[in-house]
C-alpha cells in the first residue's frame, strides 16, 4: 500500500529560465512530440493536487486552472523559483507534504515521475528524491521534494535570490535515483533541440551548415545526442535462431512458451515418497519418463533421479544420503524405506522444484532492448524458444582520408602507415555493429564526396581531414553536400575536431580527426552510444573510478587522460598520450576524464571504458 497518495503531491513547473544558449528562445513554447514544453510537463505532473507554472504570466500559455508566478526579483534562478512555487501553492490552500520540480526543458520528466514517487515511498525519512545520471550528476530540476523541508531550508538561509539549488537543498537528506536512460537530461543546446527534432523558431540561427558556430557539447551531452541520432534511426527486425542471435540486441519483449520447469521435478537422486513411512518402494522414476499414467499411493516410495518428473501424489523427495532401505520383515523380494535415525519428518514439497517456479507459460521472461548473452540464450532455451526477435546490426562503412597513408609496412619517406583502421573496425564490431566496406581515400574534395556517396552503411565513419588546414576536406564536403551538422565539436581533448551530421538522405556520418588518439578518443564517445540507440539499447552508463594521483586540467573543456589499473585498482596515467600518438591509449584499461580545473585523488571520476580491457 502507498504510503501516501498522489493527493499528498504537488507540482511546481519551471518554465522562467532565460534560454541562454538557445538565443532567449521561450523554452517552455517549444514544441517537443506535439505538445508544448510546458504542457509535457504539466502533463507529467497530471495527478498532483495542485500544480503551478513559474514563468512568465505575460507569455506563459498553460490551461485553464493552472495559475503562472513570477519569481522574485525576475530571473533570480531556480531555487528562488521553485520557493516562489512553494509559496504559490500554500496561498492555493495546498497542504501537500510533497511537491514535484520538474523544469520543462526536461522533455521526459513523466518517465521519472512515477519513479521519484516509488523512491518517496521506499524511503519515508527522506526529504527528496532526485534522479542521478549517467554521469553520477545529480539532476536536482526533476526531482520530489518534502515542502517543509524545503521551507525550513530558506528559512535558515534567508534570502534565496540568486542562491543555486545545490545551496537550497544542501540541508535535506535526498535519496538518488539513478536514471540509466537519460530521461533527467534537458535541451539545453540548439544541437540537443535538432537532435530531438524540436524546431527552433528562427529568432536566432539554429545550427545549418558546417560553418556554423555552435558550442561544442560536453563529454555526457555528445554521448547523448548520439544515442538519440542512433535511436531515430528505423528498426529493422528478424527472427534468429539461438545460434545465430549470440550478442544480438531483442527487437521486442519475448514471453515463455512453456512453464519453467516445465513439470515438477526432483532437485536431488534419491525416494519421492507418499504419506507415512516406513515406505513400501516400487519402480524406479527416471529422468525423461513420462510419468502422467503414474501416481504414488500413500505408504510408498519410487526410487528418483535428479530432474526426474515426480508422479502425482508425491509429498517430498527424500535424498538418497537420508534414507536406509532394508528389506520388508522376512524379505519376500519387497523392500521398504525409512528415514535416517535422527531426521524428521520431511516437510511437504521439499527437495522437489515445482513448475513454474523460474517462470510462468506467457510470461515476458526477456524484454526489448536487451542483449542476447550466453545466460539469456540458455534461459530462452529453457523456456522452449527456438528462435528469437532481434534488431538487425546496423552496418558501418569506414573511409579513411590521407593522401600519406599506406595500409602495409613501415612508415617513412613521407608515408604514414594507416593505424586507425585496425582499431575501428574491431571497435565498429565490438560495439555491435557490422563493419561495412572499408576504404581509404585520398585528400581531394571529389574522392571524399564519391566515398561518402558511394556508401551503403547505416553510418559511415570518416576519417582525417576535419581540421582547418588547405588539404582537410572533410568539413567542405559535408558543406557541399547540405548535411545537417549535430555535433560541431566536443568540449574535450583531444579529439575536439570529431564532427557528427545527418545526409540529406537520413545517414549519420561520424567524422573523426585524423590525429589517432583523438580519432580513438571521438570514437569512444560517439560510436558505443550511436550504436546503442540504433539497436534500441539503453545508453551505458560510464563507469567511476578512481585517480592515483591528482591530475590538474587547467584549459578548457575536459581532459581525456588514459590510464591503467594499478594493484590498487586506481587509474595512472600511461603517458604517450598526445593526440597524435598510439602507444599510450595500447597500454590503458581505461580512459580518465577530467573535467575542466582538473581533479585529485579523493575524486570518483567518469571514464570512457574499453571493452577489452580488465575493470
Ligand atoms: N591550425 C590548426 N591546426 C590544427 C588544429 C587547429 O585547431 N588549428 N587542430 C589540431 C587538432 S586538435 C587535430 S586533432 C588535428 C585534426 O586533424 P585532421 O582531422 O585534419 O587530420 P589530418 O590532418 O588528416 O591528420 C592529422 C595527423 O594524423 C595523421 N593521420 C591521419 N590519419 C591517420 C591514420 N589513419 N593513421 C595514422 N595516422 C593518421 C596524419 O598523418 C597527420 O599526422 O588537427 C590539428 N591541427
Ligand atoms: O583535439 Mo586534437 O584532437 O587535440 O588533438
């Protein structure tokens, strides 16, 4: 039973902020899925008793019912909002202990709505519940709070204009919700707006072309907008055998044709037995007969394998270490069976697993969106599947740019041997895809078009040529040919360069520097999470870890440092780590990222994981 209901609940909805980076566009009007941002999250917030709009009550469009509050002074950030809400709801006549904050740029806040309420419920001494993203961030403007704690937090600090959220919230006791698929992110960028297919009314230049100026994302906004260019993609489905769907992504929830177990069965070699004993012993049970003809009478017992069927009527199945047969009074050929002296009677049921105990006829045993490993395809065996619906792999065609390149023997005489195709094209296979054709190119504008015209794939990965020097092509040929820029950079180094555009004709191309780290580095932060959304997976988390020792970061944007595990299972730097080398990232477990100021040793830190390395 809950613990409280829905009528405990009110919603505060932020819908004032000045959308900076989306050129003081009214976020709360832009248009997400065919409803109004302001409207998803009033929607999101449908059964709450009260609900009120912080925003502007000149522009502000919300139904009838829903009263609009300014906070005060106007743009005095959201904690003096979500407190102006507080005070809204209260003048209302709202008694709720709870309240929702659900600012409007978070177009899936309904997803979490029912979770943050579960959470409230679990944790009845907690003062809040809020979602923790991927990126271990705490994402406070979707979150359920307790109004008194609230209240009692502004009380001691007084004014709360201008204070963060962090601030507001420090004295309560929050419980973290971790959100696995990014529905706590918000648009805060043009490109995250493009990538969600929200039009911008054109009261600034949306991103068009390559040329455009556009802030580079962070680490966890590419990864994002990566996975949702991934996920827009068509599915295409088929149906594998087991065999055959090793590692394959599920298109769809799979239910159990059969019981399992199929029958109840004996979980140990030894007596199924009825009634009372001593027990008279009849015919053996083995595993594979078909015992519905049979049953045991009470006062007897059937010797039984392990996995065998029991017959109707039995009680328990008594292992063979606990039972002594010998011989019924003078011994006319019939045997009887008691229990070890010392040993009770045995309970009903016991030793025998009944059917249907791991899963009932119709029962979704596997769901959507997960990956077919070795444990889920013997379970899918279990329950009788022969074969299984799955997404079909999207297949990815590398072209590799470089006039200097050679795909053989040593580098010299101006000749630079080609070190990234061996890596991508494990790394395109290993993150679920299908490696297409692979080609190498050279750094003329027409070869680079023809390649990329030329291509099939589902994604093409581009190599080199990104930068702004005479023979880098790759930007003017995605100009010429009209693409739709996502991402124009990535707040990170090295590997800011990587550049990721839809064709006219709705293919992705992800293109890399040509400096091998960095183009490794790209690839780690754009290709797992693209992949990931084209199969319908959740995204991966990145895991945290920890520094062995403090590493400053003192520029912009975050520092990718990889690193391998010592025996303390803390990250050191490998060195050979410069955008233009190999050997450092050859040697790491894992990758680092610093963010910008740099971080010690007390830090848990995000990481880019390589799949092949050790945890
Ligand atoms: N004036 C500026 N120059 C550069 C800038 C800048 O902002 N201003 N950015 C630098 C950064 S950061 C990077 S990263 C690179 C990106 O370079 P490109 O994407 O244009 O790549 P290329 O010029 O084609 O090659 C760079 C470097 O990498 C070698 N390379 C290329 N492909 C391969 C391969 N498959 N295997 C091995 N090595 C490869 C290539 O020979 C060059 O040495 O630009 C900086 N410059
Ligand atoms: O970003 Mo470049 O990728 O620093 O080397």
């Amino acid at each position: 039973m809950p613990t409280f209901t829905t009528a405990d609940v009110d919603a505060i909805i932020l819908a004032g902020g000045r959308a900076v980076r989306l050129g003081g566009r009214d976020k709360g009007a832009l248009v997400y899925e065919g409803r109004t941002l302001i409207e998803r999250a009033l929607a999101a917030a449908a059964s709450a008793s009260h609900r009120v709009v912080v925003g502007d009550p000149a522009t502000a469009a919300v139904p009838s019912g829903v009263r609009v509050v300014r906070e005060e002074p106007m743009f005095s950030g959201p904690a003096s909002a979500v407190m102006a809400g507080v005070d809204a709801l209260a003048e209302a006549g709202s008694t709720a202990t709870w309240v929702f904050v659900l600012a409007c740029d978070v177009v899936r806040s309904a997803e979490l709505t029912g979770a943050l309420l579960a959470g409230a419920e679990r944790h009845p001494d907690a003062d809040g519940v809020v979602p923790i993203d991927q990126e271990s961030r705490r994402q406070l403007l979707v979150g359920l709070y307790r109004v008194s704690a609230l209240r009692a937090s502004r009380d001691g600090i007084g004014d709360v204009a201008n204070i963060s959220m962090k601030r507001l919230l420090e004295p309560l006791s929050l419980v973290e919700l971790p959100d696995d698929g990014y529905a706590s992110a918000d648009v805060d960028t043009p490109e995250q707006a493009q990538a969600l297919g929200i039009e911008l009314p054109a009261t600034a230049p949306a991103t068009a072309s390559v040329t455009a100026p556009a802030q580079a994302p962070s680490i966890a906004d590419a990864r994002l907008l990566a996975h949702e260019l991934g996920a827009a993609r068509p599915a295409s489905v088929h149906r594998a055998g087991l065999a055959a769907a090793a590692g394959l992504t599920l298109a769809d929830d799979v239910t159990s044709p059969s019981p399992v177990p199929a029958f109840a069965n004996s979980a140990m070699d030894g007596w199924a037995v009825a009634g009372n004993w001593p027990w008279r012993l009849g015919e053996p049970i083995h595993a594979g007969d078909d015992v519905r003809h049979r049953s045991l009478e009470p006062g007897c017992a059937s010797p039984i394998m392990t996995g065998a069927e029991v017959p109707a009527g039995t009680w328990a199945v008594v292992r063979s270490e606990d039972g002594v047969v010998a011989p019924v009074g003078t011994g006319a050929g019939e045997w009887e069976l008691s229990l070890r002296p010392g040993l009770g009677d045995p309970r009903e049921g016991h030793h025998i697993r009944p059917a249907g105990e791991e899963a009932a006829v119709g029962e979704v045993v596997l769901h959507r969106g997960e990956v077919l490993t070795p444990p889920r395809l013997g379970f899918a065996a279990a329950c009788g599947c022969d074969d299984l619906p799955v997404r079909v792999p999207p297949t990815v065609d590398l072209v590799v740019v470089g006039d200097e390149l050679v795909a053989s023997g040593a580098s010299g005489a101006g000749r630079i041997r080609d070190a990234l195709t061996p890596q991508l094209v494990p790394l395109i296979e290993g993150a679920g895809a299908r490696s297409g054709s692979v080609g190498q190119v050279r750094d003329q504008t027409a070869d680079i078009r023809a390649a990329i015209e030329r291509s099939a794939g589902d994604l093409i990965i581009v190599t080199g040529g990104t930068s702004i020097g005479t023979a880098d092509h790759t930007r003017g040929v995605l100009e010429s040919m009209g693409v739709r820029v996502v991402i124009d950079g990535i707040a990170m180094r090295p590997g800011r360069p990587a550049l990721v555009a839809v064709l006219q004709r709705g293919t992705v191309a992800i293109c890399l520097p040509g400096n091998p780290l960095a183009a490794m580095l790209a690839a780690l932060v754009l290709l797992g999470p693209m992949v990931e959304g084209m199969l319908g997976r959740p995204l991966t988390r990145l895991p945290l870890i920890r520094l062995a020792a403090d590493i400053p970061n003192p520029r912009q944007g975050s520092l990718l440092v990889p690193c391998a595990f010592g025996p303390d299972g803390r990250a050191k730097p490998t060195g050979w780590a410069d955008s233009g080398m190999v050997r450092g990232l050859a040697l790491a477990d894992t990758v680092a990222i610093l963010p910008q100021g740099g971080a010690s040793q007390e830090d848990r830190l995000p990481a880019l994981p390589l799949a092949w390395s050790r945890p």
